[in-house]
C-alpha cells in the first residue's frame, strides 16, 4: 500500500511513542522493582498495578471534556502537543536519580502525557484518511510502531546489558540512559507529523464563540453527545464490549513483566522475550489490516478476543519459567497489534467525522476504565489471595463478557442489513 505524505507521518507518530511503550511494559518494571528492593512480589505487582489505574483513571476523566474542545478547528493539534511535550519532558525526568516512589509518580504524570497524546492521536485518523483505507492505516500504524520501536530498544538494552562490562558504567546509569535515548526518539519521529497535520473535520468557531463560551457550553455538549451514543445501539453496543475486551489486552500488556518477574523469571528472559513480541507484532498486525478487508473488521476483532482468552489461561495456569514466558510473548505478538489497530479504525468508521475527538474521548474512557477495572482486578485478587495467578486468572470473565457482546453487535448488524 502506498501512503500519502500525510499518512506516513502519522504512522511515523506510533514508531515514536511505540519506544516509550516497549520501555515501560520491558526495562520499566524491572527497573521499578530495583528501585523498591526489599518489598514482596505480591506488593511489587500491587504497586505496578495501582499506579497503572491511576494513570487511567486521570486520562479517562480528562478526555471526553477537553475531546469536546478540541473538536473545534485548530484545537486538536495544540492539545497533542501540548500532552505530547508534557510527557516527553517526563520520559527525560525519569533519567534522573531518585527513591522509588517518587519515580513511580514520575512515572504515572508520565504515562498520562503519553496516553493523552494517544488519544488525539487516533482522533486524526478521520482527518488524514479515507474509511477504505482506515483499517490498513491504523494496521500499519501498529505495525511500524512494533518494527521501529525495537530499534532504539535494542540501544537501550545492548547498553544495559553491556555497559558495565564494555565501558565500566553501573547498570543503573545505563538503564536511566534509555529514558534519555528513548525520549529523543520519540521527539524525531514526532517531528514530521506536527509540521504536516491539518484537522480536516471539526466545529467552526463564530463570532460569538469566545473562550468563556465554548467552555461553558462544554458540557452540555458532553451531555449531547452521551444521549447521541446512547440513542446510536452500534456505537453504544461496540464501546461496551470494547470496555470489557480491551480490559485483557492492556492488563496482559501491562502487567507482563511485572508478573513474570514476580515468578522469579531472570530480567534478561523477560526483555528478550518482550523483543520478540514487536518482531511478531509487525507482520501479524499488517495481515490483520489485510484480513479484515476481506472478512471483515468485527469479526476480526472477535478472533482476537478469542485468542486473547486463551492467552490468559494459559498464563494463570502454565506460566512458570522462562520458555513458558517466550511462548506467551509470541502469543500476544500475533493478535496484540490487529486487535489494537482494528479497534480504533473500526470505531472511526462509525461515527461522526466532524466528532471524532470528542467520540474518541468517550471511547478512551471506556478504554481507561477497562484498565482500571482489570489492573484494579488484579492487583485487589492477588493482594486477597497472595497469588498472583489467581489476579491473571480473574480477567479472563471481562474477556468473555467482551466476546459476547461482539458476538451480539455481528448478529445485530447481520439482521441490519
């Protein structure tokens, strides 16, 4: 597929943001639980998992009010830069010596900045393509993001593991050094994008629509959106199940390392492991892109979530040592970035272009608290119980409940048409 100059930026904002993301699902929690040495490996997880709640409840509370803003002309790419800056001068923060508490909330402030620019991000989607070509955009989105993001990854980990040894460095410096080598390389591949994106669809100011009135009338127009997805049953029955199955895919995302290292899996295993998730990630997430053009996007996002539920069985019950964590990464190498990628475009094919950031700020917060609920989840089932299987375990009911309301919305648009 050939892109458009405008295209190929915004693919080129996930290789950026992609870094930071390998980073902290990878080198970050391990680095976390350095910090913290001395405490459990039940408190370990329940650390990672609260702050991973935080950092979603603070986005999903932000984003349907400031979506509404942005919705008017001009307004989307002021707010993505102004979260992009906010959590790239974080990433460079965290290189910075300090206890683990105050990393963790470094961290957290961190992660909001990113997620936040995540979702204008996918609000532009509308703006710089067709719907014909969205699924195969979103998908190599994805794609390029797992391939190119393994590249200042792989810096980063080759001056961890051989720093020490090679230039006589403490292994501590170096990992703080990737937040810097990451950092700058999410700031280039962000570049070409800020210079080049021009919001096409959104509300025209008036006269009359001074800063003080656009937001007061803010939420009422929240208010009016609400009652326009409750009214719409498509929108309405997708960003419910999406609620429930993207709860497994994050929390699986998130909570990987965390868990693994938590069963006693050498950290050198668990990064390896992880490298190989993004090598499998990038054609898995382009045939997925391919798939659902002549299958169908719905039921691709099915077979996804069908896949993923047999993902965390597998890892609550047979995850024990290294081989077991590689073949998990694959795993979710193969249907991590389809179902990802299919989700976003799926949802911008059904909703009002003219919308798209305020409908994306509502489909963030079903995405955010889908993450609480399931970091919630894990970390109040494993503290309960002291195991952190039975956390993992617990998540596979949202990833069911997910599955049959996919299930529901196919049937429902079968009989549509």
């Amino acid at each position: 597929m050939k892109y458009t100059k405008l295209e190929r930026n915004w693919v080129m904002y996930d290789v950026g943001n992609s870094a930071l993301v390998l980073l902290q699902t990878s080198v970050v929690p391990i680095y976390f639980n350095a910090l913290a040495a001395g405490a459990s490996s039940a408190g370990l997880v329940t650390a990672w998992a609260n702050a991973q709640t935080v950092a979603s409840l603070v986005v999903a509370f932000l984003m349907p009010i400031l979506g509404a803003l942005a919705d008017y002309a001009g307004n989307k790419i002021k707010f993505f830069i102004g979260f992009f800056l906010t959590g790239l001068v974080l990433c460079f923060a965290q290189a910075v010596p300090m206890s683990a508490m105050a990393f963790l909330v470094i961290y957290v402030v961190c992660t909001i900045g990113l997620n936040s620019s995540m979702t204008f991000y996918d609000a532009m989607l509308p703006d710089i393509t067709t719907d014909e070509r969205m699924d195969a955009v979103s998908s190599s989105g994805y794609a390029w993001g797992y391939i190119g993001s393994t590249i200042p990854f792989i810096i980063c980990l080759a001056l961890i593991m051989a720093g020490p040894s090679a230039l006589g460095l403490e292994t501590m410096f170096c990992t703080r050094m990737a937040f810097v080598i990451t950092g700058v390389w999410w700031l280039v591949f962000t570049l070409p994008l800020l210079r080049t994106y021009k919001q096409k669809y959104g509300r025209e100011r008036s006269s009359e629509d001074t800063l003080g009135h656009i937001v007061s009338g803010v939420f009422s127009e929240v208010a009016h959106t609400m009652k326009e997805i409750a009214r719409d049953k498509v929108v309405l029955l997708y960003m419910v199940a999406f609620f429930f199955y993207i709860d497994g895919v994050h929390t699986v995302i998130s909570m990987a390392t965390s868990y693994g290292s938590s069963l006693g899996i050498d950290s050198t295993q668990l990064v390896l492991a992880l490298l190989v998730t993004q090598f499998v990630a990038f054609p898995s997430a382009i045939i997925y892109g391919k798939l659902a053009g002549r299958v169908g996007t719905l039921r691709m996002i099915t077979v996804a979530v069908v896949a993923y539920m047999c993902i965390v069985l597998f890892a609550a019950f047979f995850l024990k040592t290294a081989t077991e964590f590689w073949i998990l990464a694959i795993l979710v190498g193969m249907f991590q970035g389809g179902v990802q990628a299919l989700s976003r475009s799926y949802f911008g094919k059904i909703i009002p272009k003219e919308k798209s950031n305020e409908y994306y700020g509502f489909f963030d917060i079903f995405g955010r608290y889908a993450s609480v609920m399931g970091t919630l989840l894990v970390s109040v089932v494993t503290s309960l119980t002291g195991d952190p299987s039975l956390g993992v375990l617990s998540i596979g009911i949202l990833l069911v409940v997910g599955f049959v309301l996919l299930v529901k919305l196919s049937k429902m648009q079968g009989s549509a048409a």
